[in-house]
C-alpha cells in the first residue's frame, strides 16, 4: 500500500507537523517542549588534574547534579542519580572514581552496564578521558570477548572494570580468589541504567549483588555504590531494594535540553461501524520511509521482533520502489548475534546507516551518533520508556522530533486522545521480587559455592536457614560441623553459576539454527523455553534480519529449532489453551484476591497472516505436549448477581481485554509479561473468575502489583471505556464481540458491580 501523500514528499525536521497535518490520520496532540537551559555549578572538591582535562574538552563548570554526585562520593556515601537522556551521568561516576584513583592509585571501581554495548561504550569514552589525563590509569572492559592476555591484566592491574551482570556472575564471584587484590581495593560499585533492572532480571540483580558484597566483606571492603538511572516513580526505593543499601538521591537535573516536538498521530479509522483503523506498521513504516529519503535520521522503535522483521521488510520495499537505497536502514533486535549488532551500532554512529528499526534493545544510552526523529510504533509500554525513547533523538543539540503511532488497543487508544496524561503523569514504578524462589535458591547455591555459608548467616536480610536445610537434605549443599560451628559448603567442584542464566528463571533455551545447509548449521538466533511452543513450533515462520523461515522441527530434548530459509508472504500466529489452578491463596480482600498457581499452556493450532493485508489465509494443527507454570496470580471474583449467563461472558471477554491492555500503563511491563485468563466456573472459588498472572516462573512481582492497585486499575478502566466513542466496543476499548448484547455496556456493568459489590461488603 502506498498513500498518495508519500510519492514525492520531501520533510525536514521542522516541518513535520505540517506534513502529518497533511494525511488523512488525525493528530491528536502536539506539543513543543522548549529548549532548556543549564544550571551551573563549580569544581569544589575535584582534582586541578581531571579539571585541567575538562577544560581541555571544552567544560568550563559542571552541571549541578555532576557537582553533587562528587560531593556525596567524597562523603562515601550511596546514592542515585535520576536524569534525562544526555544529562551527563556518566560525568557523575566516572569524576569520583578518577578523584579517588589519582589520590590511591591502588583505588579499584566496578561497572555494571545491563550490555556489552554499553560497556564498550563506556571503554571508549573513558579511554579518551584517561589519555588525556595521561596518568597511568588502566581501564579494561570483561565480558565474553574480553581475550585471555587482556582478563590477566584486568584482575592485575584495572583501577576500573567495566562489566555487566551476567559477567560477574559466572566469570568474577566464582573465582574471587584470582580477583582478591581488586576486591580488597575495591572502593566503588557502579550500575548504570538502573530502571533497566525489573522482573526477572531486576530479581536476579538484587540476588547477585548480595553475593557480590559477601565477597567484598570478606576481602574487608565496603565499596561506595554508585546508580544512575532514567526518570521512575520509586527511584530511590528501587535502587535501596536492588542494592540493600541506604541511598541518596540527586533527582535535579542541571543539564541542558534543545528544543523537540512531540505529535501523536492517529490512523484513520477505515471501518466506521467497526472502527477499525489503517495499520500502524505500514503507516509507521510509510512515515519511516520519508524520513528516510528526505535525509532525516531515524530511529524507529516498536514492540516485539516480529513488528522490527515486518516494518524492516516494509521500509526497505518502499524504499526501493522509491528509487532510494534500501541498506540506509537497519534492524536491530535482541536474537541478532553479538557480532551483527554491534556492526549496526557502529554504522549508525558512522553514519552508514540513516536509520534503525529496533525493540526497546536501542532504548539505552548506546552512543549511535546524533538522531533528528524518532518514531514510536505503538505506546511503548511505561511512561519512563516513553521518555527514553523520544530522549534518543536530539542528541546533538538542535531540535528534534518524536512521533507516537498508536496501536488500535485500548490502552494506545485512550493515550491517543489523553495525550496530557502522557505528558503530565508521573512514571512507574518497576518491580522486583528478591523472594522469587527460583532465583532466591539458585543464588544461594551459587553463593555457597562461593564462600561456604554459616549457621544464622543472613542472605542480604533474609534468615535462609530453612533453605540451606532443605539444600543439604537433598545433597545439593554438604551440612558440616567445625569447632562447635555449622556451615554449608557446595558439592560442586565446577562453579554453579555457569548454568544459571540472568535473564530468565530457568536456564533452558531454545537455540534457533538455519538448516539450509545441512553439514554447517548456523544459530541465527535464541528463545526461551518458556515461549518457543507457540512461537517457533514447527511450521511456524520465523523471522531474522527481514528474512522469513519456516521451522521445521522443535527438539525438546536438545533444545534445539531447525529453520529453512523461505521467500513466505505470510507470518504465524499460534493459538492455545490455558487452565489455571490456584495452589496457595496468600491475600484475600472480598471478591480480590492473590496467591501461588499452577497454568499448563497447550498450542493447538497456528494462523497464517498475509503479511499485507493481515487477512487470515490458513491455518495448521500444533501437536506439542503442555507448558505448565509455577507463578503468582490476582483475581477478581466475579458476583454471581453481575448479569445472566450470556451477559456476564460478554462481559468478562470485554474485561480481559481490556485489563491486558490497560495493566501495562501502571505496572511498568509488556503485555507478554502477564497472562490473563478467565473461568466461567472457577472450582476453588466455586464462581466466575478473571485471573491477572506473571507470566513468569515464580512471579516478579507484576501480579503482586495489581492487587495492591487494583481499584484504581479498574476505575481507570471504566475512565478509558467512558472515554471511546465508540457505541458497542471497539479495537480502542474492549474489543469487537460478536453479540445481541451490548459489549462496552456489559463490560462497564461488570465493573460497576464489582466495585461496588467489594466496596459494600
């Protein structure tokens, strides 16, 4: 499809309201932020050396929160910085640590960066700091690429490693003895992106840095920490939660900011009655394909892979007919090898690259050079991220825009038309669970494979006896008496940590391998254990770097998926059933209530979606086993007098809708982060029941979270309802229900009755 509009439009960044004003969507809010000025503050308490330095790069006086993050350091004290996009935090770290080190140059400092693309950017900006002070300062990066000559002088002779989580994990903690000169000097933990640490891997973050300060207390050190992190609601309590320490927080952001304008453009509703609306990915990738050709650079950030595979193939096709250069652009994703996204990043920064279409992979402080646009497809799920990502572009000083394209889902929807909701309210607050046992034992293990645990010993603060008892009954740990004295020392003579994987709570992964041909497998790609049934189950087409494959076989056994390479013109979508049981209730509040439950997940069969008009042209049977997950769940009991039989189903389809689309607003996680399902007979509470759960081993708190928001959730949910204009429901509120009843009506009574039915008893 190409819009008449899009054949010869040539943009610059400042005209873009006017070219959207020109197509046939609506722009539902705009708004120009005005340039910001800085607030100064002087060098107090900082070396004449680094100072030298920083007049030499053209910095004549610090921003106020760089001047108050050396003043906390210089008083040891713990703190969070909480700023914009390119408000110099890095400044805030990296001038205490160089401080500290010009003064003991046995000094030695931690950094801990979320991806190996932030900690080379990190290499290369400290690098260029270092080799200007010219002082002898050693600064290794250590992570998987890291070669072995280079570890050995890392350990021997780094004043700062730059590292990331799942390093420290598997390479450092289990062999801390060959670290113990840098652990015994070990005067500064640093950890950049801290809002990145939520769900699973904030979880296991919170767990590794106990580890890591059993460590540092046995080396006799007690090193400074040190955080930054994008704007969130619970900034100082998340980083005090992460860390187990008392933090300060420099929340006042002295830094400068240019001129941006940011627009919500909505499609146009192509079905009245339906109010169904053109596609937000080819209107994306139109937009996209403009910016581009007008030499506008872009990035463009959507939700899921398959949305980066399917706008890529989309660009470079308009692109191409359009006389340009379809390799301007690129994909970016988590899936890609190391190898290949680094080389996008590089390219980006190089300016061979015009633009990139990527997840939330390219939300961080990567440096990929400066950008004039970017483009959101679909809300992008938290109002931090929102921000993260339109702070991507404008980099370079000048003005820039930011364009949100709303899905038609009820959440991006009411967005579209509460735009100053957006702008106005605060952020989330991400959520961990440190008790989550799944992680919480493996990381004993890991510990006690570390150093052996003693009798009483707290994990962080929690009392773990009856954990390390359980451990050594079933042999995982070996219970000994020394001295009158209990420990538990690990089995184990290769380390633990190896098998456990950061980023999910299970270590199995599925690798993906192109099989065309047979005698050199290539891995293209990796998925987790928990989602390959429905996503890469075989037939399914899977998609990498805007080629499609068609899955020809899912080995449980080997964890392995083979792959063909196919020109296909269609994507797959599986569909399953889901049964939930409650095992443990641990909250009840009337008609609410929150526990431990069991699900099994079985895929039974697969759609296939023409990859242009999104119109179902087949189908296919699935013939796998069930999934089951161990998680915690909220529900809400449904009163049995809410409406008759046909009504209340109705109803409550309308309601799980809505509540996937609506809970991600206040949970701060995707919507593939919770599962919401609904029984017209629950056997344990004997009445209907929607559930709302992690979609998670264990749970990370998501579940947790909407029970103790759950009123708000709901009046919230009405609000958006009430918002639509829509007479029946719609895509924008709570879907399309084939019905004689009134859907939007049936959901909106079910609310009512239930607000007031738990209000009342």
């Amino acid at each position: 499809m190409i819009f008449p509009f899009f054949k010869k439009t040539k943009i610059t960044v400042s005209s873009i309201p006017k070219y959207l004003s020109k197509l046939d969507g609506e722009i539902t809010c705009q708004k120009t932020f005005p340039a910001i000025q800085p607030k100064f503050s002087d060098f107090t308490g900082l070396n004449e050396e680094l100072i030298l330095v920083l007049n030499k790069m053209g910095i004549s006086s610090l921003y106020s929160h760089q001047s108050k993050a050396i003043t906390l350091a210089a008083q040891k004290k713990d703190f969070v910085v909480v700023t914009p996009t390119s408000s110099g935090k890095t400044l805030c770290y990296n001038l205490p640590v160089l401080n500290k080190i010009l003064i003991d140059s046995e000094t030695r400092a931690l950094y801990l960066f979320p991806t190996k693309a932030l900690a080379n950017d990190q290499l290369s900006e400290l690098t260029k700091f270092l080799s200007k002070l010219d002082k002898g300062i050693k600064c290794f990066t250590y992570d998987g690429d890291t070669q072995s000559t280079e570890r050995r002088k890392a350990k021997e002779y780094g004043n700062v490693i730059i590292s990331n989580p799942d390093m420290l994990n598997t390479a450092i903690l289990p062999h801390h003895k060959s670290w113990g000169t840098f652990f015994r000097n070990l005067n500064f933990i640093v950890i950049d992106e801290l809002h990145t640490y939520r769900g699973v891997f904030g979880s296991h973050l919170a767990n590794l840095l106990i580890r890591l300060q059993r460590i540092c207390e046995f080396y006799e050190s007690n090193p400074i920490f040190i955080c930054s992190s994008a704007t969130i609601a619970n900034p100082l309590e998340h980083a005090e939660v992460l860390t187990g320490r008392d933090m300060t927080l420099i929340l006042e952001n002295g830094a400068p900011s240019p001129e941006k304008d940011f627009i919500i453009y909505n499609p146009p509703i192509t079905d009245k009655q339906t109010r169904t609306r053109r596609s937000s990915l080819l209107t994306a990738a139109q937009i996209t394909t403009d910016a581009l050709l007008s030499g506008i650079n872009s990035i463009v950030f959507t939700r899921s892979r398959i949305n980066v595979e399917l706008m890529l193939k989309q660009v470079k096709k308009e692109i191409l007919k359009k006389n340009g250069d379809p390799s301007i652009v690129a994909g970016y994703r988590a899936g890609y090898l190391p190898e290949e996204r680094r080389k996008i990043e590089r390219d980006l920064k190089e300016r061979k690259l015009s633009g990139v279409i990527s997840t939330n992979a390219l939300e961080l402080g990567i440096d990929i050079g400066a950008l004039d646009l970017t483009i959101l497809h679909g809300y992008p799920g938290s109002i931090a991220s929102t921000w993260q990502q339109i702070g991507r572009a404008g980099r370079s000083g000048k003005k820039s825009s930011a364009i949100l394209i709303p899905l038609s889902t009820s959440a991006d929807q009411f967005i579209a038309y509460n735009g100053n909701w957006l702008l106005n309210s605060n952020p989330e607050m991400p959520r961990i669970n440190t008790k989550n046992p799944y992680i919480l034992i493996k990381h004993i293990v890991c510990s006690a494979f570390e150093l052996p645990f003693q009798e009483g010993e707290l994990f962080g603060k929690k009392d773990i006896t009856k954990i390390l008892n359980y451990l050594a009954k079933n042999k995982i740990l070996n219970k000994m008496s020394e001295n009158g004295i209990t420990k538990y020392y690990s089995f184990k003579d290769s380390f633990p940590a190896g098998k456990l994987s950061l980023r999910s709570t299970t270590s199995k992964v599925y690798t993906i391998y192109d099989i065309s041909t047979p005698k050199k497998l290539r891995a293209i790609g990796s998925i987790s254990k928990h989602t390959a049934p429905i996503t890469v189950h075989p037939e399914a087409v899977y998609f990498h770097k805007g080629k499609s494959y068609l899955v020809e076989k899912l080995d449980s056994k080997n964890m392995l998926c083979n792959a063909r390479p196919l020109s296909l013109n269609y994507y797959t979508e599986a569909k399953y059933t889901t049964h939930i049981n409650i095992n443990k209730i641990l909250e009840q509040s009337n008609l609410f209530g929150f526990g431990e439950v069991t699900i099994s997940t079985r895929p039974y069969m697969y759609k296939k979606i023409d990859l242009t008009t999104h119109e179902t042209v087949g189908w296919g049977k699935i013939d796998l086993s069930d999934e089951t997950l161990q998680t915690t769940a909220t529900w809400i009991s449904i009163p049995t007098e809410a409406a008759n039989d046909m009504e209340l189903k109705i109803g409550m389809e309308g309601l799980k809708m809505l509540l996937k689309n609506i809970i991600p607003l206040f949970l701060m996680c995707d919507r593939e982060d919770i599962l919401v399902l609904s029984r017209q007979n629950d056997p344990n509470l004997e009445r209907p029941a929607i559930f709302v759960a992690d979609n998670i081993p264990g749970g990370v708190g998501i579940a947790d979270g909407m029970y103790e928001t759950i009123h708000k959730l709901l009046s919230f949910s009405l609000d958006s309802i009430s918002s639509c204009t829509c007479s029946k429901g719609c895509l924008g509120c709570v879907g399309i229900i084939p019905s004689e009843y009134n859907p939007k009506t049936a959901v909106q009574r079910l609310i009512l009755k239930i607000l007031n039915k738990n209000h009342v008893s």
